[in-house]
C-alpha cells in the first residue's frame, strides 16, 4: 500500500472513507457515460431495422421481378428458335414451289414459244418475251 491510500488516523477515517467514496461514485459514472456513447440508442435502432425489412421487402421484390423476366426471356427465345425454323420450312417449301413451276412451265412450254412469268400478274396474263432458258433465273430472282 501506498502512504497515500494508508487509512488516515481514527478521527479523520469518516472523511477518508467519504472521500473514496465519492471518487469511487465519480469513477462509476464516468464508465455509465462511456457506456452509454458506445450503446446505440433504441430509436436509431429501430429505425435500423425498420429500414433493413424494407431493404429485404424491396430485394424479394427485384428476384421476383428478374424471375419473372428471365420466364419470359426464356418464352421469347422459344419463340425466336420456332419462327427460325418455321422460315427454314418455307424457305425450303419456295425452293420447290419454283422447282414445280420450272418443271410444269418447261413441260407446257411450245418449242418455238417463249413464256415469261412476273410475279405480281395473276396466271391468266402470261407476257410471251424470252427463252425458256432465262426462265429460272427470273423465277430464282423473284
């Protein structure tokens, strides 16, 4: 012990005792304040919370959103990939709608007679103007 905290003689204990007291209830206080600064308070607390529900309302609510989107990305794709092959099916259904055409037109076809076919006439006006020959370039133009 130090000379200081060596109890005082008889008469003057009460004011040393007193005196360590009040030390000791300063000292007390002065660790309530220091634990109150570092506590955070019940309304930033709540208001913290408040705003991390809402932060989570608003998440559920952007995964249902790009959830939804990614569906109907998927839809469209599908329905990308089913155009795709349907023009894949005409194309193909074209090459031998002319492929018929040629043939039916050579078949018909006079030896000294030429036929020409435009594509916007109805089959009734034939226009008589080249070769045979030239007749599957214009129809593999039009």
């Amino acid at each position: 012990m130090k000379a200081e905290d060596a109890p005082p003689a008889l008469g003057n204990i009460l004011e040393y005792y007193r005196k360590r007291v009040d030390e000791m209830q300063k000292e007390r206080e002065d660790w309530f304040e220091q634990l109150e600064k570092l506590r955070i308070s019940q309304e930033d607390y709540h208001k913290l919370e408040w705003e991390l529900r809402k932060k989570d309302e608003e998440i559920a609510d952007l995964q249902q959103t790009v959830s939804e989107a990614q569906i109907k990305l998927f839809d469209e794709r599908e329905q990308v990939l089913m155009l795709k092959r349907e023009i894949a099916d005409l194309k193909a259904l074209s090459i031998e709608d002319r492929n018929k055409i040629l043939q039916l037109v050579t078949l018909n076809a006079k030896a000294d007679e030429n036929q020409y076919y435009y594509k916007d006439m109805p089959l009734g006006n034939i226009k008589v103007e080249c070769s045979i020959k030239y007749l599957s370039e214009v129809i593999a133009y039009t």
